[in-house]
C-alpha cells in the first residue's frame, strides 16, 4: 500500500471512528481501535492515528510496529519527542502521557499482544530494531 493510500485508509478510519462512536467496519471491525492524537516533532502540528491497543488496567498499550515497515511510525517519534497526547476510544476524549515500556513489562506487554495478534511477530521478523511498546497513562485533569 502506498503512503497515499494508506493516509486515505486512516482518514476513512477516523471519520468513521468518530462518526460511529469508536465502531469502525472492514478490516478494522473486530479490532479494539483508539485515536492517538499527538503533536508533530519537526511541524507543531496535531496528527491523528487510528491504532489498536491493549488495555492494562487502566492504561492503554500501543505498538510502534508499522506494520512491519522499515521504519517507526510518525506517531511513534511524536511521542518520543513530546510525550503528551490525547486519545479517544469509544465517545470519550482524554489526555495522556506515553511512555516506552522496557524491561519485564515490555516483554510480558508484547507477549500478550502476541497471543492476541500473532501477526505482530511476522511485523518483527521484518525489522532489525525492536518494536516498542508504548504506554499510554491518562493526565490527571487540572
């Protein structure tokens, strides 16, 4: 898929996010989606991902997979650069802090999405870097 096409597919899947309460069809219809919506480290500007995730407790958990492509995803090094972010799942919108998980709950993060995405260790096997796992912590409100 080009990155043309595949910009077109995320726009789709954000409106029909958005549109739907958080319910998405096609390829996406069974899967648990967010919006990840961070600030971009080289415009300033906000950019908006459609990303599957995993909760832990009260966190939620994305993967920097790309699916496999030789390179991290754009949100990924957002992130890395401003930590701060906003999501929304379902209908409700909140700020979060991310952060790069390592160590033991890096791997027990990774091997949960493993059970549930088997797929995701055919996206490893194509890259040489390890996939991060990202943690998204809710801000506490002001």
């Amino acid at each position: 898929m080009t990155d043309v096409a595949r910009q077109r597919l995320h726009e789709e899947v954000i409106e029909q996010f958005r549109a739907g309460g958080g319910q998405v069809g096609g390829q996406f219809a069974e899967r648990d989606l967010l919006l990840l919506t961070t600030t971009g480290a080289r415009t300033g500007q906000d950019r908006t991902w459609p990303l599957a995730y995993q909760r832990d407790g009260d966190r939620l958990v994305v993967f920097a997979a790309n699916g496999g492509r030789p390179h991290r995803p754009g949100w990924y090094h957002n992130l890395v650069a401003n930590p701060a972010g906003t999501v929304e799942v379902g209908t409700e919108t909140w700020s979060v802090t991310a952060e790069v998980a390592s160590g033991d709950e890096r791997v027990r993060l990774w091997d949960r999405q493993l059970e549930m995405t088997p797929f995701m260790a055919d996206f490893q096997a194509k890259v040489e870097w390890e996939i991060p796992v990202v943690v998204l912590t809710r801000t506490a409100a002001a």
